[in-house]
C-alpha cells in the first residue's frame, strides 16, 4: 500500500514537469492523464493541453 502511494506520487510529480516544460515552452502538450491535469487546475494552475483517450502500449 505505501509503494502504490509512493508511486502515485511520483508519476505525479513526473506529470507536473512534463506538463511544466509544455507550458514554458508554450506549447500544448498531448497527454491522456487528465487526473494530472484536475489536480494542477484544481490548485490554480491551467496548463495548454490535449486530452487523448488512454490506450496500451503493447510494443506491438
């Protein structure tokens, strides 16, 4: 359970700076975790962003 917690928090945090580095670059950035993006706005920040719906990588 601390390990899912501690996972969570830091692909949050891997989200926020690739969401970051979009938003410095000025440009929209495509992404299919909108959870990420709830988060940030909910706290004031609003980033230039596409939604996509979430699909596997299989590597096939």
């Amino acid at each position: 359970m601390i390990v899912h917690y501690i996972l969570q928090v830091f692909f949050l945090n891997l989200d926020i700076i690739i969401l970051g580095t979009g938003d410095q670059l000025n440009i929209v950035t495509t992404t299919a975790d909108a959870k990420a993006v709830r988060a940030a706005s909910a706290q004031g920040v609003d980033f230039h962003v596409y939604i996509h719906p979430p699909f596997p990588l299989t590597g096939n």
